[in-house]
DNA sequence: AAATTCTCCTGAAGGC
DNA sequence: TGCCTTCAGGAGAATT
C-alpha cells in the first residue's frame, strides 16, 4: 500500500525516464477512481512536454506548461514503465503514451485518483489544508507539541492526519509509535513534550529509512521498474500481531483505532 | 469546532 | 472445490 516512501520511490523512479518527454496519447479504460479522471485530459495532453515530477504528500505531481497532473495511488495502486506496452489487464484503467515510452496506472481497488489541475496547485482544494512534509524542517518538535496540545483524538490518529503531517500512513505511524515508546492510544494533548520530540524524530527516521529501502511491499508494491521495495522486513511491528516484541520478547496486541488495526507492544509503549 | 464514523472497491483469507 | 463472509486501508464526506 502507497504510502510516502512508496511514492517517493515512484516519483524518482519515473523522473529521469519521462523527463521531457511529450505526451502522445491518453488511453483511460476505467474513468471510475475516487473522483472520475477528467476526460479533458485526452485532448489536453497530447503534444506537450512533461516538465518538473514532484510529490506532496502521497501525491504525484507531473507539471507541464499548461496545468499539472495530479496522481494518487490510493491503496492498491501503481504505476509502471513500459518501454512496449503489454495487452492491458483488468485493472489497468489508464495508459499515458510516450513516444519509446508508456506510464501505466493500475489500481484493483480504485482508491486513488487522477486529477488535472491548471491553476497553482498549492490552491488546489486538495492542497489546501495540508500539514507540513514529515522530512521538512517545518515538522519539527515545537510545532507538532503546538499542535497537539489539548487534542483529546488518540495520537496515531493526530499524526495520520494530513492537516498536522502529510505522508504518515498506518504502517510508519504504528512503527513510528514503536520507536517512540507512545502507546498508540494515548491522548494526543496528553503526551509529553519529551515523547513528541522522540516521535517526531522517529517519524523522520522511519520514513527515511523505508525510502531508502525502496519502499515497503506487503502485497502488491512495486516500483515504477517493477522491483519491489524491501522495508517490509525492518517492520517492527505492524503486521506482527502477537508475535514477540523485538526489545522485551511480550506479544504484541493489535486494538482498532478509528478503524485501523494498531499493533503495538504493552510492555514498551507506555500509556 | 472537534471527533468519530461512513464510504468508495476488490483481492485475500478464513469458515463451512 | 467452491461459495459466502469478513477484513484491510487513504482520506474526503457525512454525521455526531
């Protein structure tokens, strides 16, 4: 599942291959996504040049001169490189075509989305209400413990929300909490300056730590050269519900919060 | 206003 | 073997 080191891997995987490359054709199968892909786009693109490829939050961006494409993966999707195309399967919705080359979107569950924006996207509705990039200097200790302070929502659940940090998805939350010492369920206001500056130095590493990896694959991840990512094997505790904890040998418990499981051990994340 | 729940979708896994 | 049920999950929308 997409999450932000996943598409830091795909934005820079696709960067050097489609750099300036002119769009030739637009072939959408499957317009249904989260929001329908706006046909527009079929007339639009072909004949201009992909210009910058950058990502916000688990947000594609491929900029050209006359708008931005906008591509998110939701959760089961990705993108490949295809120097021929393949006959396409089932869930492959969208084909942009180059000329030596073609950018594929697959999406089974059709979570994500693919969007067309022509004026700054930084006032795209999407855009909006963005909390700051994890790995950016603007997400440091004092503005996530600002933030949080008087927040009675649990603290996994604060800092999976976009408007206070974009990019923090379940498995680097759960992991991050781990690394933190936080049990999951705390009370965002509650937690102490100590730990926040401890979690907010662990979401970072993590996140780092899983890019470099190349992503995390659980199912079906792959990056846009078809590798898979290997972080899944520096899991700590998301996915290994009671199996032992790696610091104390306690099994770990999984509780729903707001809906997501939430792995974590009771001896070392402290409540 | 803030917090929680609902919703979209399909593949995988488990039960019988 | 196969059908049915349940679950996972990003994040905006709807509801409390």
């Amino acid at each position: 599942m997409p999450e932000l080191p996943e598409v830091e891997t795909i934005c820079r995987g696709i960067q050097k291959p489609l750099q300036a490359k002119i769009f030739k054709k637009i072939i959408i199968r499957q317009p249904q996504l989260r929001w329908p892909i706006p046909k527009s786009i079929c007339k639009l693109l072909p004949g201009i040049e992909v210009g910058d490829i950058s990502r916000r939050a688990k947000y594609l961006l491929l900029q050209t001169s006359r708008g931005t494409l906008i591509i998110h993966l939701g959760m089961s999707g990705y993108l490949r490189l295809h120097p021929i195309l393949p006959k396409a399967t089932k869930h492959d919705h969208v084909d942009f075509v180059f000329n030596d080359i073609s950018l594929r979107y697959t999406d089974p569950r059709r979570f994500g989305a693919i969007l067309w924006s022509e004026d700054d996207i930084n006032n795209h509705p999407l855009f909006l209400h963005l909390g700051p990039e994890p790995l950016s200097s603007d997400f440091n200790a004092r503005y996530l413990f600002n933030k949080l302070k008087n927040k009675k929502t649990a603290i996994k659940t604060a800092i999976m929300n976009s408007q206070i940090v974009v990019g923090v998805g379940n498995i680097y939350a759960a992991e991050a909490l781990f690394l933190a010492g936080i049990y999951p369920g705390e009370s965002a206001g509650d937690v102490t300056q100590l730990q926040i500056t401890k979690l907010c130095q662990a979401i970072k590493k993590k996140l780092k730590q899983a890019i470099k990896a190349g992503g995390t694959t659980l199912k079906d991840f792959q990056a846009s050269d078809g590798k898979p990512g290997y972080f899944a094997q520096q899991l700590t505790v998301y996915g290994r519900e009671t199996k032992p904890c790696l610091i104390c040998q306690t099994p770990l418990k999984n509780i729903i919060i707001n809906q997501r499981a939430s792995v974590y051990c009771s001896t070392c994340q402290s409540r």
